[in-house]
C-alpha cells in the first residue's frame, strides 16, 4: 500500500517586541543629540558634556554614572546675557508600528536647599522634559524643580506639573525615572529644557533612552522544503533583528495553533508528526 504524507502551510505573522529604539549616553559626543544654548562660559557657568573631576567645569561629582560621560548644567542664570534655558535635542526617532514608547532617563542634582520652583514668585530652577510627534504642539512630561513656592529647597520631581516639586527629592545619587508616551505618529521629537540661577546648583542628566514594542518583520515566504513518513522540514525568510522564532502548529488551519518549538535559524525540523495527517504551521519572529 502507498502511504501519503499530507503537509499543508498556513500564511506567516509576526509579534511586537520590545526593544531599545535610541539611547543617549553622552559617551561620544553629539551621538543622538544635539545642545541649544550651551557651552561652558566659566567653571561655574556652565551647560555641556561633562565627567567626574572635570577641572573645565567645577562641579560636584555624581554617583550612579554609566559609563563616563553625562550631561552637567550649573548657574546659567548667572552669566550675563544669557538668561535662557540650555536645551537637549534627542535626535528624531521613528515609533512606526508602536503603541507606546518608555522614555528612561538618570537624573541628579546637587542635594542642598538652593532650588526655586517653577511656581515661586522669586525666580524658578528646573528640567523639563517635552515631547511632539510629526511636528505637532510640545507636550511636557517629566518636570523637576523646587518644593516650595515661598523659599529654597530642594529639588524634586514634580508628579503633576503643576510647578512645584512634591515627588522624588534629587540628590548626588543618579536615579532612574521612566515615564510612558503613548504614540499619535510616527516620527518622535524628544526635548529637555535646563535652568538653575545660582552657582550651588548643579543638575545631572545621564543616559536617556527610548524603547517601545515595535514590530519585527513578518517571516515570509514560509515554504516546505522536504516531506517524509517521519519529518517535515520547513523554511523561511530570516528576519532583520530576529533571534529566535515560534514555531506553531494545528490540525486545523481555522482552530487553535499552539507553540510547538522555537528555532535560532530560519528553519525548523518537525519530528512529531503521523502519515495521513494534515499539519498547519506559522512562524513568529522574536528578540
């Protein structure tokens, strides 16, 4: 009797995954950024690129580092003439496919009752944070400033933006903050605006990055390479940024396809398999 292998292929798809889309670590300068209105105008004026020790621009060093480098601003207000914020431009980002993307960033300052708030009367010190897409209006999401609308504070996140600080007190002890941005397009512009007017006050900001669940490429052209009683053995397209994909399967190509086996190749070999049976597979891409 002649026996038959029956194989049949369903369509493939692909799942979101998450990944670093940008970071800016501030380890070569100007990868991923630009700065507005910075420089250094004396040791203790100052916004720039800057290190531990760095004799250039006198500051307190800042725990929690990575890496070398980060971003160091003091007494902007003070020097003459230039009574604007110094601004961090992170270069455009394309959220395509993206729901959402997580902005992560490190932070500190020097801890010392020095800070005014954005709400005072008497003067204001802060770091924003702001975001648009495709051009669109700038939207605040992250603030830090002083805690009191009446004297020098410290300086704290400000959880409401209502422009006070009533969150996380900064110190010279980096700390993480991650802030969701739900995604309206699909060209992401980033901003962080900076401004202190005293010479005590010193910010830190390190290491920013953007993640999200962006869409790998779908695996295409799925095929069947060879059939026997014993095995089937498909193949597929690699993924760019793939490094393992799901292999799923039924008996039916309407009901419910469950994982099977995962593969670091674009191939896969099925072993489990019966003569005069009909099997029905996709592939996933994953990192």
């Amino acid at each position: 009797m002649r026996k038959i292998f029956m194989l049949n292929i369903l369509v493939a798809i692909f799942l979101l995954n998450a990944q670093s889309i940008l970071s800016v670590d501030f380890e070569t300068d100007g990868q991923n950024y630009t700065l507005s209105n910075g420089g250094i105008f004396s040791t203790e004026d100052y916004i720039t690129r800057s290190f531990n020790g760095n004799a250039s621009a006198n500051h307190i060093n800042f725990n929690g580092i990575q890496g070398t480098y980060y971003l160091a601003g003091r007494d902007i207000h003070g020097q003459t003439g230039f009574e604007i914020p110094g601004q961090l431009n992170i270069a455009d980002i394309n959220v395509t496919g993206a729901d959402t993307v997580d902005v992560t960033l490190l932070i500190g300052a020097r801890s010392a009752n020095e800070f005014e708030s954005v709400a005072g009367n008497f003067g204001s010190d802060y770091i924003y944070g702001e975001y648009s897409f495709n051009g669109t209006d700038w939207t605040k999401f992250t603030q830090f400033t002083g805690s009191s609308s009446s004297a020098e504070s410290a300086i704290s996140e400000d959880t409401d933006l209502n422009g006070t600080g009533d969150g996380t007190v900064l110190s010279e002890s980096m700390k993480q903050f991650v802030y969701p941005i739900p995604v309206t397009g699909t060209t992401l512009k980033l901003r962080f605006a900076i401004y202190n007017s005293s010479s005590q006050e010193v910010f830190a900001l390190d290491n920013v990055i953007i993640s999200g669940e962006v869409p790998l490429s779908s695996p295409q052209n799925l095929i069947t390479v060879s059939v026997t009683s014993s095995e089937a053995n498909i193949s597929w397209d690699s993924v760019s940024g793939a490094t393992v994909y799901n292999i799923y399967r039924s008996d039916d190509p309407y009901g419910t396809f469950t994982r099977i086996d995962t593969s670091d190749i674009n191939s896969y070999k099925d072993t489990d398999v019966a003569v005069g049976n009909k099997y029905f597979y996709y592939v996933t891409a994953d990192n």
